[in-house]
C-alpha cells in the first residue's frame, strides 16, 4: 500500500511518547497559530542542522482562501441537505471576488505573481524569487538538513500576513520543502505477517490464509449484487507523474479478467512529471475502483505535477470543481500532527466541505501502520511511528478505510494488525459519528478512524496487473478505491441521488449492511461489537447495503 503516501516522508522521530508527541517531533513556536494561519508557522524537525539562508530560488506557494458565510456552511453540511452545484457552492460561499483582487493587489506590491485562481476561488497559487517571498511574509527561509530528511528549506519565523488580508486566509501551502505527499511500495506478502495474524488470539487454530483474490472472488466474498453495478456513474483516482504504464495495465487487468473496458479520462491539474514510482499504486487505485464497480462509464484519472501537500491540494480541488464523478479515492496519509502544523488539514477541510455540499465522498485509506502514523515507514505492515491517525482519513469530510484479514468464506475476518486506526488529536467528532459509540459504549471524543474497512491484509490480498504482470499486493490503499466502487454500486441504485456518504454509511441497519469484525486489534486498539477503532462499522455486506443505502 501507500502507507499512507506522505508515509516515505521520513521524518525522523527521536524517542517519542504520545505525551510528548507534538513537542519533540514538531519545533512549533507556542504561539505560533495565535497570529498566523496554519502552515505558516516556522515549524521543523527535531535534530535538524541549520546549513544557513536558503539561496535566492523561484518559488510557488498556495494561500487557501476562508469560504464566505463559513459558518452558514458548516452548519449546512453538518445537516441533512441536498447536493449543490457548483454555481450554487460559488455564490452562496465561494470567497467574494473583490477579496481574490485585494490579495493580487498586495502580492503585486510585493513582486509576486499570480500563478492561478481555482474556480471555486479557494486557492490562489502565488510566485516569486525566495527572496520575494519571505520579505512579502516577514520572515527568511533557511536550509536544514537531517540524515532521513536530507536537505530541506523552511522559514527560520512564522510567516506574517497583512491585517487587511489575514481573515481571509485560512492556510498557507508550501513554504517548507518537507511538506510532501510521498509513496511507498503496496504491502507484500511476507510469512512474518501470515505468522503475526495467525497468532491473534481468540482465532481457531485450524484457520489458514485462503487464496489471493481477483475482483469476481471479491464481489462473492462480499456478496455484491449482479444487477447494481455502478451503472450512469464515474469513479475519480487521484495521481501524479506519468500514468501511461497503469493505463496499459488497466486494459490489461480488464482483458484477463474479462470485466467492461472502461474509458479512461485523464485529467492532467499543471504539467505531469514523469516519475513513475508511484505506477503500483495508481494500478491498484483504478483496477480496484472500477473492478468493485464493473458498471461505471468512466474512470477520471487526476494527475497532479507532484506529490507536494500544495499539489495534492490542488488537484483534489479540481475534482471538487469538476464535480463530474460522484465519489473518489486517494491512498495517501501523514501524520495529522505533521499535516496540521504544515496547514494541509486546513486547506484541504476546505476543499472537502465544499465536496460534502455537492453530495461528493472521498475514500481514503486509513493507513498501514497500526495504531501509529506513518512516520517512519515499516516493511510489509509493521507498525512504526508514534500514535497519532493518518490524515486526510482524519478528516471529517472525507471517509476513512481500514483493512481487515480474511481467514475464509463467508466472510471469516478479523482487523489486520496494521490497519490505521484511532481518534484524531486534531480533527473533532463530524456529526456523522455523534451517534457512535465506541465498542457499543462510549462516545467518540474526537474523530474516530476508520469509518468501514475492507481485506487489506497482503496475506489474502488483490491480485493486480504491474508492468504488465500479475502481482498479489495489499495495503489500505486496497481497501480505499475498492470501497469507492462499492460506494458506485449504491450511487447506479439509487440513480446518483445519495448525498455524501458519511451520514449515509452511519445511519444504514448495521445488522444487515455491515459484517461486524469482533476480533484482531491494530496496536492500541482492539476489534469489538459495534464501531471500533480498528475496522469502524465492519465490512460490508455489499447487496444488502446498496439496497440499505
């Protein structure tokens, strides 16, 4: 999988505890977001050498703009309500136009650029020499550099917007060269982890790991139906780099397992870097959604210039604008300490709200590392890190998936030992969950990871077409596109109608829609009846929840 793909990010972490989590790994001055807005504070790494003032280098950052009547939206999306579209998102809450020039006015008088306005007039894309930049912000860039890290730039102050401007600006992108999106190899199957699981206790030991799966023994597995499959819908991955070989493989996965060719719509958000690291990934995103939802029209294939949080942002923000494709998936995740302090978790909350308001859902994965947040990344699944969630599945405008091991038909689950999971110490409770208990007893204190799970352990993992071959690898980022297809299957049902899934996925009859996981724990947290930080509400019974939905 991508554990989470901000995972190979490789932050270095130096005996940390969940009590000192955020003070030993994050350098943040105490007071730094009482004046700024986030991602603008001079955060850095613990251990990092300070090599002197970063030379003087073109650079491009993104401010993300406070929708209007905000608070109007937030209690519009936190109720039940109809989708809106796009026209209607802009002129009832995208920022007002006269803000967008009062912005442009200020970065012209401090020799900056504008590179883009989003549509929905949420991000403004600004350019300029370094220098530029830190005499706009009030403060200098400096390079650092760590032996996992590498050399790296980042303010040595928080950065300082004008009075007049600074309400309406909600986050700041890009200033720090460590705020990056990055992947890791899909999870490979290992006799460690066979041997890890079959070890849990509670687990009869005559159980073993069946075979790899293909997308027929999935829709069995999980009972999908024969007749909803996903029809009049489109599916959104998100991606970057050149996607040419994932789009051969696509033909190919279809061809061998002889599924309907579904167009591909490539969407390229700037220019395409031609890194291809990422190509087992992108394979498993668009085999996986379009596999679970053999139905759908389209396949909208996001390319975004790099892995950058900024870049990420953006090319999210297109999907949300586009807003052709009714559900979508990223298999991406970082620390949601390293992503709040960077201003991601601000900037893409805002992106995502407006997603919610169109009736649009994101699947993401909730991360391959256990209760601990991929911030040093294991081999196969091991957990490593410090316990914290993974963002964006923390987020509470997006979905969260999780991972389980399958041990037979039927379907005989339990949670996968290193499926992400737990309570954001950043994100609060959505109101899609206030109702959720955790274990069937107490309430959720603050956003609870995951919302569903899905298999996602490489011991019973998807077989995938990769450079033209057939690989079994696993991860949730498995889980993440798959659910997004089943999500396609309960949109055909119900003509395209159902808003975003969240309220959904919590108030459908969990005794007929959802398959309990009552066994297996993730590090800190264990399997049990009801909504657990493991596997969330279960995996689905995939008939029964199309018809529940």
């Amino acid at each position: 999988m991508i554990t989470g793909r901000m995972a190979r990010l490789g932050v270095t972490f130096i005996s940390v505890t969940a009590a000192t989590a955020a003070a030993a790994v994050l350098a943040v001055p105490a007071n730094a977001f009482a004046a700024t807005p986030p991602g603008a504070a001079a955060w850095g790494v613990s251990g990092a050498r300070d090599l002197g003032p970063l030379p003087a280098r073109p650079m491009t950052f993104t401010l993300v703009l406070t929708p209007r009547n905000a608070g109007a939206l937030k209690s519009f999306v936190s109720a039940p309500h109809a989708a809106l579209t796009g026209p209607q998102f802009n002129s009832r809450y995208a920022p007002a136009a006269s803000t967008v020039s009062a912005i442009g006015k200020w970065a012209a008088a401090n020799r900056l650029a504008v590179q883009s306005v989003s549509a929905n007039r949420l991000l403004m894309s600004l350019s300029g020499s370094s220098t530029a930049v830190g005499n706009a912000l009030h403060t200098t860039f400096h390079t650092y550099s760590t032996a996992a890290n590498g050399t790296f730039y980042r303010p040595t102050g928080a950065a300082q917007l004008p009075s007049s401007i600074a309400g309406d600006v909600g986050a700041v992108l890009g200033l720090s060269s460590l705020s990056k999106v990055t992947i890791t190899p899909p999870a490979q199957r290992s006799g460690a982890a066979r041997n890890h699981v079959l070890a849990t206790p509670g687990l009869p030991s005559s159980l073993n790991y069946p075979a790899s799966y293909g997308p027929q023994d999935l829709w069995k597995l999980y009972n999908a139906p024969s007749s909803q499959t996903g029809s009049g819908q489109q599916l959104a991955i998100i991606t970057e780099g050149n996607v040419s070989q994932p789009q051969k493989d696509l033909a190919t996965f279809e061809q061998h397992y002889g599924l309907p060719t579904v167009t591909w719509n490539q969407i390229n958000v700037g220019t395409p870097s031609s890194d291809t690291s990422g190509d087992d990934e992108w394979d498993l995103d668009s085999q996986y959604s379009t596999g679970f939802a053999p139905g759908v029209t389209q396949l909208n294939v996001y390319v975004g210039p790099s892995l950058s949080d900024a870049d990420i942002l953006t090319t999210i923000n297109r999907w949300v604008t586009d807003d052709t494709a009714r559900q979508g998936s990223f298999s991406a995740g970082e620390c949601d300490l390293l992503a709040d302090v960077s201003g991601f978790t601000s900037g893409l909350d805002t992106v995502l709200e407006q997603a919610d308001a169109q009736g649009q859902t994101m699947f993401f994965s909730s991360g391959d590392t256990g209760s601990q947040c991929p911030a040093v990344v294991g081999v196969n699944g091991v957990p490593v890190g410090i316990p914290d969630t993974s963002y964006p599945a923390s987020s509470p405008y997006g979905i969260a998936v999780g991972g389980t091991s399958v041990l037979g038909s039927g379907p005989t689950e339990i949670a996968w030992y290193a499926g992400g999971g737990g309570l954001s110490p950043i994100e609060p409770t959505p109101a899609f969950q206030s109702g959720a208990k955790l274990l069937g007893a107490v309430p959720l204190a603050r956003r609870g990871v995951p919302d569903v799970s899905l298999d996602a352990d490489p011991e019973s993992g998807y077989d995938v077409v990769v450079n033209g071959t057939i690989e079994t690898i696993g991860g949730t980022s498995a889980s993440a596109p798959s659910w997004q297809g089943i999500w396609a299957r309960a949109q055909g049902a119900h003509g395209g109608a159902l808003s975003f899934a969240g309220p959904i996925l919590y108030s459908t009859e969990p005794s007929t829609a959802y398959n309990d996981i009552t066994i297996g724990a993730n590090g800190l947290y264990t399997a049990g009846p009801g909504y657990d930080l493991t596997t969330g509400l279960g995996t689905p019974n995939i008939t029964s929840f199309v018809n529940g939905a």
